[in-house]
C-alpha cells in the first residue's frame, strides 16, 4: 500500500487540494501499477509561520516590505 505525504502552506481552496489528491493518486497508480484504492495520501497543511526559508519564515517572506523611510 503506497503512502504519499505531502506537506503545503495553507490556504489553498479545497477545490485545488482535491485535484491534487487525485493526480497524485493517478500518477501514484499508473507508475506502481497498484489500484486506487490501495494508495493513501496525507495532506499536511502548515501554517506560514511554520515554514521557514533561510531562517526566514515564509510569512515574514510573504509580508509587503517597509516602504523605506530614509528622507530624499
């Protein structure tokens, strides 16, 4: 029995995360040669302050920059 894990900020519409389990599914079938029944996936969403890049979280990344207050 495949398990596929997949972890994505949040967010996304329910729409999207349904597509994605069944192309996973499908590609997950197709390439094992297994039923879709037999495989199993986790969607594991994480909020974007639990999410880091370079020791930046991803919504301090996602965050406007300050508009830069030094006087012209």
């Amino acid at each position: 029995m495949p398990i596929v894990r997949v972890e994505i900020l949040e967010g996304r519409s329910v729409e999207r995360k349904q597509a994605l389990i069944r192309r996973i599914t499908a590609a997950v079938t197709e390439t094992l040669e297994v039923r879709p029944e037999q495989v199993r996936v986790l969607l594991y969403e994480l909020p974007a302050d639990h999410w880091a890049v370079g020791g930046q979280t991803m919504a301090e990344r996602q965050r406007p920059a300050p508009a830069d207050e030094t006087p012209t």
